[in-house]
C-alpha cells in the first residue's frame, strides 16, 4: 500500500472517548475510609465485681479495711479469692483475644496470599501485552520497509485488538478473581474454626462483660459493639451470613477477607477493655501493708523501675526471709497475697498500656497500610489496562484507516496514541506515591511520647507514665527513657520523616488539625510504634523477674499427684501437669469437696496462693514470649517492606519506561516521521519504530525477572521456629520448659493423635497458604534462620513471607495455653 495524500480528519468522538480515560484515572478514589470507632465504656469498680460474681466479697473487704481489728484472716482469704477471680478474667481476656488473632493470622495470610496472586496475574497480563507490542512493532515496519502495507496495517489491526481483549481480560479478572480454599483445613482441628465473627463462644467471665447492662442503660456492651457495626460497616450482626465467615465457602474476595480483619479487630478492641476494668476493680482492693524492717540498711534487693514504683522492695525482701526460715505462715500468706496483687496490679497497668500500643499498630498495620497499598496497587493497574486499552483501540482504527487508504488519519491516532501514553505514564509515576485516606481514629499513643498534650483519654496511666520518665537502672546521664527514645528516634532514622517538625510529629500521632494518612506517613508511624511497644515489654520481663526471685526462696512438692479422676477437664489437667502443680490442685479440689475451702485456714489459703502464682506466672511467661515473637515479626516485616518496595519500584520504573519511550517514539514516528512525503524520513520511521519495538522485548523481559524480588541487605538471625523444627538454635531461640512441653504434648480430645508441633508443621505442609515448601530441609533451615544452608542471599520475597505468616501461627498455638489456665482457676474457684 502506497502512502496517498488523502486527508481524512479525526472525528470529535475520538478525542473525548480519549479524555475519558484520562480522566477516569485522574480521578480515581482512593480507598474508603473506615471509621474506627472505638467502645470505651468504663465500669464502676463495684459493677466489674458483680461481673466476677465477687461483690459480697469486695463489699465485706471494703468494710474490713475501714476497721483496723478487722480479722487478718479473713482479709488474707478474701483477697486470696478476688485475686484469683481477677487473674481468671485477665487469662480470659488473653484467651479470647488468642483465638482472635489464630482467626486474624488465617484471614491476612489468605487475603495476602490472593493479593500477590492478583499482582502476578496483573504482571503476566502487563508482560502478555508488552510481548505483542513488541512483537508487532517490529514486524509492522519491517512490513512496510518491504513494502507489503496492507500485511502492515493487519498487523496493526491484530496488535490493536490484542491490546484491547488483553486489557480487558486483565480487568474482568480483577473484578471476579476471589480466594480459593479458604475454609480451615481439617488438621487445624478447632483452633481455627473460620466461622462468623459474632460474640459466641466466649470464656464465661467475658460473656458476662458483654451482656452487662449498667443501671439506667438501655443496651448492653454485646449491643453496643452490634450497633456501632451496623451504623459505620452497614453490618447487620443478627445475621450471621453478614458476619464473613469462612467456613464452609470455597472462595471468598478480597473486600470480605478486609471486612473480616476489620472486623476481628474490632471485636478485639472491646474485648481488651475488660483488662481495664479489672485493673480498676484491683486498685479499689489493694492496700499498702507494713513491713518489718530487716537491716537497718533498709531493702537492698531488686530496685528495678518497676518494684520502685509498686513499693513493694521491703515486702520480697522480708517474704523471701520468712520462706527460709519456714516460721509464721499467716504473715507469709499476706505478704505472699500482697506481692501476687501488686505484681498483677503493675502486670495490668502495663498490659493496658502495650494494649493500646498493639491496638493502634493492629488497625494502622492491617487497616490503613492495607486499604493504601491495596488502593495504589488497584490504581496503577488499572492506568496499565487503560494506556493499553487506549493504545488498543486506537490501533484497532489507526490498522482500519491504513487499510481505507487514509495512512494521514491513522498516522494522527499513534500521535494521540502515543501522547495519551506519555500522559499517562507520568501520571503513573504519580500513582507511585499513593493515595490519602481519612485519618479515623483519635490520637495515638504516640502523642504523649511526642509531648503534643493529647486529651487525658488518650495518654497513658499514671504509673505507665512514671516508669516512661524514669531513667532505667544504671544509667549515667540521669536521662528517662522517654528521653532516650526520643532521641534515639532522631539519631538512628527510625522514620524517613523528620521528626523535628512539628506538622511531620502531629501527622504520625494522628493528633489534630493532621487529617488524611499517605503509606509513607503510616509506615514510618508503625515503625515508632514498635520501638514504643518494645519499651514497654521491657516492663513485663521486670516483673516476670520479681515473681521469679520469689518463687525460688520456695520448694514446691515434688509429688505428681493422678488428678485424672478428680472431676478437672482435660485442659486444666493438663496444665496442672505442665506447671507441676498437681498435688496442690487435687488437695484444694479435696478441701472444695469437703467445704473446708472457705474456712480462714492458713494452709489451705498457702495452696491457693501456690497454685496463683504459678498460673499468674506462666500467663506473663507467656505475655514475654509473645512479645519476643512480636520483634521478632517486626524486624522481618521491616525488611520485607524494604526488598517489596524496591522490587515495587524496579517493576514500576521498568514498565514506566516501556510505556514511555512507546509514547514518546510513536509521537515522533507517527508524527514528524510519518506525516511526511519523504521517503526517507519515512524509512526513518520505520527504523526507529524497530527499535521501538525491541526495547519493548527488553525491558519486558527485564521487568519479569525483577518481579522475582531482590535479596535482603542484611542476614536474617535465628528465631523461635527452629525449635519447633527440632533444629538446635541458640537458648535465646528456645522456648521456656513449660511453653515446650506444651508443645510436644497431644492436645486433649485429639483424634490424630499429632502434638501441637507436629500438627502445626503438618498445617504448614499440607496447606497452600505458604508461598514455600517446608518439606525441603534446606527451607526448613532458611526460614529458621539458622543452619548451613541459610545465606543472606537466599533471603527472598517468598521466604521472609512465609517466616512471617509461620511466626504468626506458632505465637498463636503457644498461647493456647491460656484455655487451660482459665480452666483451672474455674476449677479451684
């Protein structure tokens, strides 16, 4: 076909069709925001009491401390009995929010699973189209260099209509793709059940919390926590089909995957706001005791922030003496009961506080961050499908136009072609840096650290604040830690925002006039929130100390008592078992038979305190290890954000190019080049349009083999599920012996008959979730992060993914262990 100086012009239809799909991603809206609305209700001390079935017994000890020839018996008793019902509702506090977070940990890895699905499909979508473009660049020229134009205007038609129909696969799947399997496998028994997220099946204690209607209100918290889902989520609880349960289904997309995380997360939130009324009910019992002086000197022994703080020096001090010298047992159980109180007291004060930390990183982590990459992700493919659409269809007309002998028309639609790419890869670049989002919730917990004066209701309480701006022991300069932390913020480039400014701090705290979240923002806010929360962990090991230095001044009978026939569940049989308390169990179970429980007896008020302080200790045991876990999931998510986001942004450039030099070489082809009657300047034109098109082939290629990721900048450490492995990691890797005989053992009314650790490596080799294969020695050593075969370089994408999501389910199963505790203080109750 001959180039002819026929005219044909553009028709009008075509330019607005074409700002239409500009504008259409201009003018794409981020995510939703979500409000985030918390129920924060506070009980009366009194009521939280009637909640715990204890307020004759609050009542009577608030009449005993108001009368100085009150019976220090009964007070010891009393107070023996509202610790334990307390220590009962803070483990089933624990105990739900465990199960929570086992169903939480199974969403996020499904949904996470289908979200890098999707975005390899986009990729193989995006590579299908540059792979024809490249090769139909290269052969249309060649074509018409030969002279054979009417094969080169097919050839143009066909690219068209393939552009169009892949780009428009590429849309339709993004509209019906959906999670496959996503209800529970069988071999994760009841641990993960997949069901509705609704308020059944709650520990006792709590579903009372929940039904508890304060005199003169109208509904209950249960209600509450119902309607506040039905006014901001549009969710109707009293059905359970709205409640995104994944049980029983085979697919499930990805908005009610979020709506599940969401919604776990809220449940979460209100459930944990019973610590803080316990906490409250525990100050209105607790009383300071007079100690005995031991020296002259005065107390000489642990003088960490936290016993500083509590008061409680001289009492450990004094109790530690009475153990070794085995003489007034009365005085024993009341310094005994008075250390258990404070030491839970100090327990809950910081738990309120990590829970609040934890509560801001769950919902910025899996919410917000989420809601964000997911938007920009959504956003850049869909510019991807519309600079191939628009290329498509207008090659689909350009190819008609050669074919009608109108080459100066279809010349003038790679023009436009090329110009609406060029547009639209800058705005892609653009499209890089994310969308905002409503900032939904208050101040965090950031905002005090930050000294920005938050309302009382968002700082914390006034021991946590204390032990904040205390200098921790041993320190020279006398500075506190919120000081250091502080500084150690703006020194080490913890966040990528400079902190100095005042906007950049209100924007992280979330505090007022800050009102609309980017990622970098939320990012750099997760990353404060974790150096917050591991400060205040450090606390949590402080007290596990103190309850350790006074539990060894006591040698616990060694007698392992058969509690099997004593009437105890499965699960506090177990437990009983584990904390190598059974003779002191089937004795009180003895003396509960008996009636003799209730009487003022020294004895029997020191097995009751036995039994508390090994369940109230393994439960912080347990809280320590947890928070192990929780840096040891930050440090690999770090630097899985860190290799995804470069790997995000090699992809993104690449492809940015591609599109690009198309753009900007089809303007100068089609235009100066091929509007033109010289012939040589055409042969130009088709020279470069060969470029064109093997560059294309290029960078293609390249992106795809960046789609790989690259490799993390520094070596992974061991961690804790090398032992779960059997691999010999390092004692600071390993779990306590309690915690990993809970694990070797078989979990009650099993019928597999596998123990919780090989029921969660069989959970991790026969599931799909993993984007790796455990069965291979040479992973099992890589994700453990010990072993000969682990290198730096074999720290990929996939691997930190899978330690991650493992890391999850492990803390999760250890903690289970929480639903025997619970169960064996209901037992002794």
């Amino acid at each position: 076909m001959k180039r002819t100086e026929k005219v044909y012009k553009l028709p009008d239809y075509w330019r607005r069709l074409t700002a239409l799909l500009i504008c259409c991603t201009l003018l794409t809206p981020p995510c939703f925001a979500i409000q985030a609305r918390k129920i924060t209700n506070k009980l009366e001390p009194l009521h939280t009491a009637e909640i715990l079935g204890v307020r004759a017994e609050v009542e009577r000890l608030l009449y005993l401390k108001n009368n100085r020839d009150s019976n220090s018996e009964e007070s010891i008793y009393l107070r023996t009995v509202l610790l334990r019902r307390i220590l009962r509702g803070v483990l089933e506090v624990r105990q739900y929010c465990n199960m929570l977070e086992l169903e939480r940990a199974y969403a996020y890895d499904i949904m996470q699973k289908e979200q890098r699905r999707q975005a390899f499909v986009g990729q193989l979508f995006t590579l299908a189209s540059f792979s024809q473009l490249a090769t139909f660049y290269t052969m249309e020229p060649y074509m018409r260099m030969r002279e054979q134009f009417v094969t080169s205007a097919v050839f143009t038609t066909v690219s068209g209509s393939l552009n169009t129909g892949i780009s428009t696969l590429s849309r339709l799947h993004g509209f019906v793709a959906k999670a496959s399997n996503v209800a529970p496998p069988a071999v994760l028994g009841n641990l993960v059940t997949g069901g509705p997220v609704d308020t059944r099946s709650m520990p006792q204690l709590l579903d009372r919390y929940f039904d508890f209607r304060l005199p003169g209100a109208k509904e209950s918290r249960r209600d509450e926590l119902f309607a506040h889902w039905l006014n901001q989520y549009k969710i109707d609880a009293s059905n359970p089909e709205n409640l995104c349960a994944l049980a029983g289904k085979k697919k499930a997309s990805l908005s009610m995957l979020r709506s599940r995380v969401l919604l776990l997360w809220s449940l979460r939130t209100a459930v944990i706001q019973f610590d803080h009324d316990l906490l409250a009910l525990l100050r209105l019992i607790g009383e300071p005791i007079e100690v005995v002086p031991v020296a002259a000197g005065g107390y000489s022994g642990d003088n960490s922030e936290v016993v500083r703080f509590l008061g409680i020096g001289p009492h450990i001090e004094e109790l530690n003496r009475l153990k070794q010298e085995g003489q007034d047992a009365q005085r024993i159980n009341e310094l005994e009961v008075f250390v258990l109180q404070k030491t839970l007291e100090g327990t809950l004060e910081i738990q309120a506080a990590a829970d609040k930390v934890d509560e801001d990183l769950y919902y910025n982590y899996h919410i917000v961050l989420s809601d964000l990459e997911s938007s920009r992700a959504r956003s850049l493919q869909l510019n991807s499908d519309a600079n191939f659409l628009q290329s498509g269809i207008l090659g689909i007309v350009a190819g008609k136009l050669y074919l009608s002998r109108h080459t100066f028309a279809g010349d003038q639609m790679f023009v436009i072609s090329g110009s609406n790419g060029t547009a639209l890869t800058l705005l892609a670049a653009l499209q890089q840096h994310g969308f905002w989002r409503k900032s939904d919730t208050g101040p965090n917990s950031l905002a005090q650290l930050l000294n920005l004066h938050p309302q009382e209701d968002y700082k914390f309480s006034s021991f946590v604040t204390q032990l904040l701006n205390s200098p921790p022991s041993g320190s020279v300069d006398g500075k506190s830690r919120l000081e250091l932390l502080n500084e150690s913020w703006r020194k080490s480039h913890v966040t990528t925002l400079k902190l100095d400014s005042s906007k950049n701090q209100r924007a992280v705290a979330a505090m007022p006039p800050h009102k609309y979240d980017t990622i970098k923002i939320v990012k750099n806010r997760i990353n404060l929130l974790h150096s917050l929360m591991k400060e205040l962990e450090s606390f949590q090991n402080q007290t596990l100390s103190v309850l350790n230095s006074t539990d060894a001044k006591e040698i616990l009978p060694t007698v392992h008592a058969n509690i099997d026939d004593t009437g105890l569940s499965k699960h506090a049989s177990e437990a009983a078992r584990l904390l190598g308390i059974e003779e002191q169990v089937k004795q009180v179970l003895a003396l509960k038979a008996a009636g003799k429980l209730q009487a003022y007896d020294d004895s029997g008020t020191r097995l009751q305190l036995q039994i508390l302080r090994r369940v109230q200790t393994t439960g912080l045991q347990l809280r320590v290890l947890s928070a192990q876990f929780d840096r040891e999931i930050n440090a690999e998510r770090q630097a899985l954000d860190r290799v995804t986001r470069e790997r995000d942004l090699t992809v993104a450039l690449l492809n940015d190019a591609n599109f690009l030099q198309l753009g900007i070489l089809a303007t100068i082809i089609d235009g100066p080049l091929g509007i033109t009657k010289k012939k040589k300047l055409n042969l130009y034109g088709d020279r470069l349009n060969i470029v064109s098109g093997l560059t294309v082939g290029g960078l293609a290629g390249l992106s795809l083999v960046a789609q790989r990721g690259g490799f993390r900048h520094t070596k992974s450490g061991p961690n804790l599920l090398g032992q779960t492995f059997g691999l010999p990691t390092p004692e600071s890797e390993q779990l306590p012996a309690v915690l990993s005989s809970y694990m070797n053992s078989v979990p009650p009314l099993s019928e597999s008959g596998l123990t919780r650790r090989e029921q969660l490596i069989s959970y991790w080799k026969s599931t799909k979730i993993l984007p790796i294969s455990i069965s291979k020695t040479a992973n099992v050593e890589r994700v453990s992060g010990y072993g000969s075969r682990h290198h730096r370089w074999c720290e990929t994408i996939k691997l930190m993914n899978a330690r991650i999501s493992m890391l999850f389910d492990l803390r999760a199963m250890v903690d289970r262990l929480n639903v025997g505790l619970v169960e064996l203080l209901k037992a002794i109750d």
